[in-house]
C-alpha cells in the first residue's frame, strides 16, 4: 500500500496523529484541502494550552504543530477528499483531482467549515469583501466600515478583533441577544467600534465588483434598510465537513461521526478525531487528545513494521 495511515484533516487532531504515528515509524500522509494547522490559524490567541491558564497565539500555535509533525517526517499534501472506501485490510481514498491512494488505515479529523448566510450577493462577492477570517484579512478594512453576522462566540471574537483595525463593526444577529459568552458580551458591548443590531436578518449582500453593503430587515417591524460596508463576515455556525462520508459511515443528523473513546467509527480500521467527532468540545487540547488516541487505536492494527 502507499501508506500505513492517511490522515484528512491538517488541524490540530490531525497534525497529533500523524506527528505520533510517524514517530512511531509509520509511513504517514496528511491531506488538507486549504491549508495545514487548521482553524487555529485564524484565532488570534488559544487559552488553555498546551497547560491551564497559559494565552499563546493561535498562529503560533499551529505553526508549531506543522513544523514538529513534519520534522516527526509527515508528509503533507494540499488535496480534496472526495470518497473513501473501505476493502478488507486496505482503505482506497481518492482526491478531487483523480488521484487515488491506499492505506491500512484513516484518519478522519476534517473539523468543521462554516456555515453560509444562503443570500443573493453572498457567493458572487467571495474574494470581493466576503471575508474569510478576521486574522487573515482586517488590515485590509482599515478604516473601513465592516459586518459580521453572528452572534456567538466565533462571531464575537472576530468583531472584536476587527475593530483593532476598521472604523466601525456592525454586529447582525437574528436573536433577540447576542448568544456568546458573557464575557464576550461584555466586551463587545464596552467596545465603542462596535454596534450591535439584534432581532435583525441579512437579506443581501449588495456590491457590483465589491462588497458596497449589506440589507438587513428588523424581524419585528419588517423594516429593511441597507448598512454601508466594505465587508462582510458569516460566522452564523459552523458543520462538520463530512459531506463525502455520506455513502461510507452512519452520520447523525447533524452530519456528525460517531466513534467511542478509542475513537474508532463503525468501520475497522477508520478513525474520528477531533471536531468533526460528534461530541467533541471543539477545543485545541480535545482535539490533540483525540488524534492520539486515535493514532494509538491505528497502531495497535497496524502491522509490526
């Protein structure tokens, strides 16, 4: 076979995996289809890891983890997973362009993809002010007026980081609160650059070859009106990105894995790890428990080298 373990996913599970597999001298290969460190890389800071009470960068973090699980001798591919399946003792996985690999076993520690607004305007402006992550893209709205639509915790974060460079953030949510934490609340509340509009929908996006504003209706009145913006970010949830497991294992409504302590799913020899498990805290250090575990289940099965 190509390989021992493919592993898809670059995020924090995934990178514990493969950096404790390959370590292990197993023949390893990480697929991502954007880039490798995963949902960490866009987080201004992570608390909590790697020990109680410590703040690091996320960038930081994640780039860390890169750099070890390649010098643990990983290797790591840019590639989509379009189908997996399973034969007795040998798992095919085949990429978006064609190309199909095999190994003894997978990893599946995907994580999660935000969900859409689902508005005319929304696909036709990505790349045009639809923006992807508040870490990666707000000093390109500086001084500019901007909207993220969302209220929770994600969301939250992201306005408030955005405010360190736009004019003013507009925060759209269509509950009567913002649903983040409280403390998170607070902090956007204390913020001077940021308005918050709850009991409010997005219904456009508006722009000819940018992003110009976004309508938005009070869900109590039914009044409409347009918000002047340069860009917009969605941050109204996330879902798991196990749209290509349909057809191979049982997902729960949600579109969640379900695997057991030892993180293994209904199929021998595949593995789920991290967000995209159902159950998961959706937390770094969960996340990096849950590749070990399942890079300790996949090692057990695997041949003695």
């Amino acid at each position: 076979m190509d390989y021992d373990a493919i592993i898809v996913g670059g995020g924090a599970a995934g990178l514990a995996a493969g950096t404790d597999l390959a370590r292990a001298q197993r023949r390893v290969l990480l697929l991502d289809k954007e880039c490798f460190g995963g949902q960490a890389m866009n987080v201004e800071s992570i608390e909590d890891y790697p020990a109680p009470g410590e703040k690091v960068s996320g960038h930081a973090l994640a780039s860390q983890m890169v750099a070890e699980a390649e010098k643990s001798g990983v290797r790591m591919e840019l590639g989509e997973v379009a189908e997996i399946e399973s034969y007795s003792g040998c798992k095919a996985v085949r990429c978006a362009d064609g190309k199909t690999l095999t190994s003894s076993v997978v990893i599946l520690a995907g994580g999660l993809h935000p969900k859409t607004l689902g508005v005319p305007g929304e696909v036709e402006l990505q790349g045009r002010g639809m923006i992807h992550c508040a870490v990666c893209d707000a000093g390109l709205y500086a001084g500019e007026n901007v909207a993220v639509c969302g209220g929770g915790d994600a969301a939250v974060i992201e306005a408030l980081y955005l405010a360190k460079f736009a004019a003013k953030v507009i925060v759209i949510e269509t509950q009567a609160e913002l649903s983040a934490a409280p403390r998170l609340r607070e902090q956007a509340r204390a913020n001077s650059k940021l308005e918050i509009r709850c009991g409010q929908k997005v219904l456009e996006i508006s722009g000819d070859r940018a992003v110009s504003g976004v309508q938005v209706q009070d869900i109590a009145t039914g009044r409409s009106e347009i918000l002047e913006v340069s860009g917009v970010l969605a941050r109204v949830g996330f879902e798991p990105a196990t749209d290509y497991l349909q057809d191979l294992l049982p997902l729960d409504e949600q579109g969640w894995i379900a695997a057991n302590e030892a993180m293994e799913t209904a199929i021998p020899g595949i593995f789920a790890a991290g967000d995209v498990r159902s159950g998961s805290p959706r937390r770094v250090a969960a996340a990096v428990s849950d590749g070990k575990k399942a890079a300790a289940s996949a090692e057990r099965i695997l041949k003695p080298g």
